[in-house]
C-alpha cells in the first residue's frame, strides 16, 4: 500500500525518515512493526496489546485511517510546534551567523 500512496519512489523515501513519520514506541513495538504496512503498524501499537506501553504522542497516528503526505506533514508540524514549545525555543530569532557562546 504504502508504495501504492508514494509510486514516486524520491518523496517515499524522504518521507520514510521524516520526523512526521517517526514514531515513539518500546523495543517490543518496534520490533514487531519494523516495515509493515500501515493497517498493521495500527494492530500493533494498539494500546491495548502492550497495556499501557504506547507513548501518548504516538497514540495520536491510530485515530488515522491513512497515512499519506497530508498526514504525515501534519503531524510533522505539530511535532516541531510541541518541540519549540517543551524546549522553548524560539527559531524566529535565532542567528546562525553570530559565533556560539
């Protein structure tokens, strides 16, 4: 399915290690999810096989019935949104061009 939703094999592959794409999840999940498609990456982060395992933040992913570009930018947004915000950072006025303290 998944190389179905991405024939064009560039933006499949960019989008495999995105951060909208990443998941948090024990060894266990990991494991058994490695590169299954994504109706059976649902089965097993179901929270109710790992009792209590899954991370809240990886919870989120189940309530999609696909997961395609639009999704997967999605999550990457607020990722990077909940990112600046535990870390406060504040990208806006950061200089990359004045040397580090």
């Amino acid at each position: 399915l998944w190389r179905e939703w991405f024939s064009d094999s560039e933006p499949r592959i960019a989008l495999t290690s995105s951060f909208g794409n990443l998941v948090l999840g024990s060894h266990g999940h990991n494991e058994c999810a490695r590169n299954d498609e994504y109706a059976g990456k649902n089965e097993i982060y179901d929270p109710t096989r790992f009792e209590n395992e899954l991370f809240v933040i990886t919870a989120h992913v189940l309530a999609n019935n696909e997961w395609r570009v639009g999704e997967i930018r999605r999550r990457e947004a607020k990722l990077v949104l909940l990112r600046d915000h535990i870390w406060r950072l504040n990208i806006q006025t950061l200089r990359f061009d004045e040397p580090a303290i």
